[in-house]
C-alpha cells in the first residue's frame, strides 16, 4: 500500500515547542484485477482520500474520504495557523521514516475497518 507520489498537501508547523505535520494524499479506490485499466478510477475520480497528522516522532492518525471544496478549506486552515507547505522530498528529509511509518499505521487502520 504506497502513499509515495500520491501526496495533495504536506504542511510542517514548527514553531515554539510545536513539529507537527499535516496533509493528504490519494489512494486508489479498490477494484477487481479484471477491470479493463481505462474503467480503473482516477484521481479525484474514485479516488480515496486520506488525512493524516502528527507530531513527529509519534504515532500518526488517519481520517478518510474527504473531497473537494472541504481540502482546499482545510489546507488553507493549516496554512493560517502557521504550517508551511513543503514538497514529498522535504518531509523525507525531516522525516525519514515517514513513508514506512504511515505505510504500516494505515494498513492497521484499514483492516481495522477505521479507514477505508
């Protein structure tokens, strides 16, 4: 299950006693290995949404199926209370382990039912 290339939004806070990161990425909804690739969704088509957060170095959280106009909102949310949007490449270089450790988080969280 990789969230790698799929991100929407990263933003790092990281101010006073505060290193928290925020964003979202897609997911493609699941579907049948017989389904022609042309009928395979796309993204923002079909596509699962996923929210996550966290303090760096803690266990992250997970929402799902969140979509258009409410990301925007909520990105723009983040940014006013002083996150700053940073690229793939700069959350692994704070965060080296970050794909591994939301790989495997999620994958709980999917199984157990609490993201879909």
């Amino acid at each position: 299950m990789s969230i790698e290339g799929e991100f929407g939004f990263i933003g790092w806070c990281k101010e006073d006693n505060h290193d928290k990161i925020w964003g979202y990425f897609f997911r493609p909804t699941p579907v049948e290995s017989h389904t022609p690739s042309w009928m395979q969704p796309r993204k923002n088509q079909g596509w699962n949404c996923c929210i996550f957060w966290g303090r760096r170095g803690k266990a992250m959280q997970f929402k799902a199926d969140v979509t258009g106009r409410e990301l925007d909102k909520l990105a723009g949310s983040k940014l006013k209370k002083g996150y700053n949007k940073i690229s793939a490449d700069q959350l692994i270089s704070i965060w080296p382990t970050f794909i591994s450790e939301a790989e495997g988080k999620l994958m709980w969280e999917v199984l157990a039912g609490k993201v879909k």
